[in-house]
C-alpha cells in the first residue's frame, strides 16, 4: 500500500491569511497543496489565477497540487506551469485533445493529472493511464466546498486499482470533496492514497491542523 498522503485544500483557508495559513499547513504536516482553479464557465464558481498561485509559492517549499477546473483548459497550461504548479491535473472534457494537453505539461516537467466529475465513467481516461501521474476523482459535483460526499463513486477507486494490479501501471489516485473522519477511511481502503479535504483540516478540532491530518490518514 502507498503511503497516505494529505492535500489540504486552501479554498477552506482564510483569504485574509493565505500565507500564514500555508505556513500553518507545513508546520501541520501537509504532503501538498490543493489549489482548486475554478473559472465561473465549466464549474459555477470564481477562485483564484496564477499571480496567486506565483506569490503563495515563494514562501512554500510544499508542492502545489493545482487541480484546474476551468474551460478549455489548453491555452492556460503555461501560466499555471510558470506560476508554481507542481502537479497539474485536468478534466478530460475541457480540452480539445486530451493527448496534447496531457504531452503539453510533460514538456513542462511537471506531473500530469486527470479528473473525473462524479458522472463521469474511468472509461474516457483508460488510454491514457499509463502516461499520467495522478487520478483525481470528484466525491462531489465541483464548483463549492462543503458538499455532502457521494460513496458511490468508490466504485470508480476500486476499478482504478485493479487496472493498477491487471495492467502493472502506476499512479496516485486521489480522491475531493467532502472528506471528513469517517469517509476517509472508506477512501483508503477502496484503493485512495491522497485525500484532498478543506473544511475538515481548517475547521475541526478548533483548527488544529497537525490532529487533523494525523486523524484523516489512520485507519
């Protein structure tokens, strides 16, 4: 089993204090960042753009974990890439040509994600797993923090790792929206080994952001 990793979610955090809550997430521990990018178009939403992302990062030595929900996503892959992202993951159905945006932030060297919305089947991915890094899957419908997790779509977990298993391929599979305590062990055991939770590590336990995380990978 690969070991559990935390990407806290900064849609959660204080806006006022983003840096100072960044600093409160690398002395609690946090394996990544979440940056959830969100462009009002293909989630109903508005967040935060690459000069954000660029003055966060020069005080952080996390990697970001940039998850893009915005369309069409190709022509923004370089500005993200400068700004500090790390891990860039994509939703299949906001691109053109999955492959080229796939080879696009390769040629950046920087590590590939792919998202599937809750409604959205591992069958438009398949091809590609073996030339990505990581698998996000959406326990709610992006666009707001705070949704109620949908169990269903550990399903999905399950079918990815035995592709893992049959196929001898390896990637993350990281699983947003809606972790909490609870639902955190069941993700774990169907096969995720990053959680992405917000509200839970910002908010729980009178925001102690070290118990949190601790909590959130025990089984």
């Amino acid at each position: 089993m690969k070991k559990i990793k935390i990407s806290p979610s900064i849609l959660a955090a204080d806006f006022s204090q983003l840096g100072q809550e960044l600093k409160r997430l690398e002395d609690g521990g946090a394996d990544l960042i979440h940056v959830d990018v969100m462009d009002g178009h293909f989630v109903p939403n508005l967040t935060i753009g690459p000069p954000v992302i660029k003055a966060l990062k020069k005080n952080c030595t996390i990697k970001f974990d940039v998850h893009l929900m915005i369309s069409p996503v190709h022509k923004y892959i370089d500005a993200y890439a400068e700004a500090g992202a790390d891990i860039i993951t994509i939703h299949p159905e906001a691109t053109e040509d999955l492959s080229a945006s796939i080879s696009k932030i390769k040629s950046l060297n920087k590590k590939v994600g792919l998202s599937l919305n809750p409604e959205t089947g591992v069958d438009i991915i398949r091809k590609y797993l073996d030339k990505i890094d990581l698998i996000l899957i959406m326990s709610v419908n992006p666009g707001f923090g705070g949704q109620k997790f949908m169990p269903e779509v550990l399903d999905k977990i399950k079918e990815l790792k035995k592709i893992q298993t049959d196929q001898n391929i390896d990637f993350d599979i990281e699983i947003d929206g809606g972790i909490n305590f609870e639902n955190s062990k069941i993700a774990i055991k169907a096969g995720a080994n990053i959680l992405v939770s917000g509200t839970t590590i910002f908010k729980s336990n009178n925001g102690d952001i070290k118990k949190n995380i601790d909590l959130l990978k025990s089984l």
